[in-house]
C-alpha cells in the first residue's frame, strides 16, 4: 500500500497552484479510472445530442429518454467519482471497480438529490434580494459533496459541516474557486478556437451534420475530462480545509438562517408557480373572450 500524498500544507490553506499542482499529479497517475466512471453519463447525453442533430421523430423520442437516463446516472456519478478520488488519494494502488463505485453511488441517490435541492433552496431564499448573499452561501455550503459521500453526512448536517470547514477561509475558498473557473474557461476557449477550424474545414450550419458532430464530440470529450479533473481539484481542497480546520467552530446560527432561507425558497417557488398559473389562466380567458 502506497500512500498518494497531497503534499499540502499542514498550518495553512494550500494554495491554488498547491492544489493544481496536486489534483494533477493525481489525476494523470489514475485518468483512465476517473474518465471512465465520468464517461458513462455522458455517454447517454453524447448519442442523444447526435440523434437529435441527425434528426427525425423516432430519434428525437429516444434522446429525450436517453437525456433522462443521463440525468440519473449524473447523480448518482457524482458519489462514484468523491469516492473513488478518496481511495486513490490514500492508497494509489487501491483497485477500484466501477460497478462498485456505481453501486455507491446509487446507495446515496436520494440523499444526493435532497442535499442539492436544499442548496438550491438555500440559493434561491439568500438571492431574493441581492445575489450576493446568495454567493456567500453558496461558497459556505460548496463541500457538502464530500461530507455527504466521504463522512456520510446527511442533509442539513452535510451544509452545516461544509460551513465548519470554510469558516474563516471565505475569501480562500472562493480565490481557489475562481483560479480553477479561470482554469477551465481557458480550455473551453481553446475547444472553442478548435471548433471554429472544423466549422471553417466542413462548413457551418444545419446542412453540415459531419460539423455538428464532431464539435459535440469534442465538447463532450472536454467535459469528461474537466469534470473528472475539477473533482479532484475540489478534493484536495477539501483535504486541506480539513487539516487546517478550527476544532470550536459553532454551526447553530448558519443552520438556523440555512432553514429560513430554505422556507424563504419555498415561498418564492410556490409565488412563481402560482404567478404562472394566473398568467396562463388569464391568457386563456382573454382568447376566449376575443372568439
């Protein structure tokens, strides 16, 4: 057993070239793993996105499913691929299976799904007002991921514990997010110089198909990759929150605004829907007075 180590700092943040530097020392030795366990959704979303460039009802029909399929499998993704970068990250000579990890990752679906829409909720009663708050909250609650799949905390408890590692490192937390967003809108500006060569080779719009698909096969492909090498990045920043955590850090108060911007969200969603009913209903019953 040969342990992978961060090389982080024990006192302080690391810092982001640290934490680049480290997510991809990891990354490169274990890629194959990684791509693979991200892969699989987006394999579903891939063939979907060519069925509905070839086009027809048939095709489009069985994108719609597919797309469906991708969404699951995504969620469920997620909890496969922490937790597979956390057996590596200790013992890189650990075999990983992906059924295995598949299975892990179903086994916390729902718990996944809760956790996400009480951030969303979270997200949406802290931005009524301003955005910025909504923000704040955001980067607070950002490794509720990881303390779901890694410390099995659940709901609530995963928010809260995510707040008890950033404590005091707000500002870190979100220089070392912004440096990897920074990271990844370079690549993205790369595909995007690369697809304008193919659409300048094989031409632009819907009469070429063998353009469209290439692009979104590259597209596809980056975002493999990415979202396989943004994860590991994420863990090894969570890694050195934890080592460089506060032992006496209270979360009764951020659990007690987390709740009311919770019921916060809740109203606004159910005002939204309401508003739309009415603006259907009323839209309907002006075509019935003008016949």
């Amino acid at each position: 057993m040969e342990p992978n180590n961060p090389i982080l700092p024990t006192v302080r943040l690391a810092g982001p070239v640290i934490l680049l530097s480290s997510a991809w020392s990891l990354f490169k030795a274990h890629w194959k793993v990684l791509v693979s366990i991200t892969v699989i959704p987006a394999i579903c979303t891939l063939i979907a996105q060519i069925s509905i460039i070839i086009g027809g009802s048939l095709l489009a029909i069985i994108s719609v499913v597919l797309i469906f399929i991708s969404m699951i499998l995504s969620m469920a993704m997620q909890g496969a691929l922490v937790s597979t970068i956390q057996k590596l990250a200790t013992n890189s000579s650990e075999i990983i299976g992906i059924k295995e990890q598949y299975k892990f990752g179903f086994s916390l679906f729902w718990s996944f799904v809760f956790v996400g829409l009480l951030q969303a909720l979270v997200f949406i009663g802290a931005s009524i007002l301003f955005i910025i708050p909504g923000i704040i909250v955001v980067i607070y609650v950002s490794m509720y991921s990881f303390a779901l799949f890694i410390e099995g905390k659940r709901g609530f408890v995963a928010l809260t514990e995510s707040y008890s590692l950033i404590k005091g490192r707000w500002w870190g937390v979100f220089g070392r997010s912004l440096f990897i967003g920074l990271v990844s809108m370079i690549l993205y500006f790369i595909l995007v110089g690369i697809l304008l060569i193919i659409t300048l080779v094989f031409g632009s719009g819907s009469e070429s198909v063998v353009s469209n698909i290439i692009s979104t096969i590259l597209s596809t492909t980056l975002s493999v990759i990415l979202g396989a090498f943004l994860t590991v990045y994420m863990y090894r920043l969570y890694e050195s929150l934890k080592a460089t955590r506060s032992e006496n850090v209270s979360t009764i108060a951020f659990g007690r605004w987390l709740k009311s911007f919770v019921g916060i969200g809740i109203i606004v969603i159910v005002l939204f829907i309401g508003l739309g009913i009415w603006v259907v209903s009323s839209q309907g019953l002006s075509n019935l007075l003008v016949r």
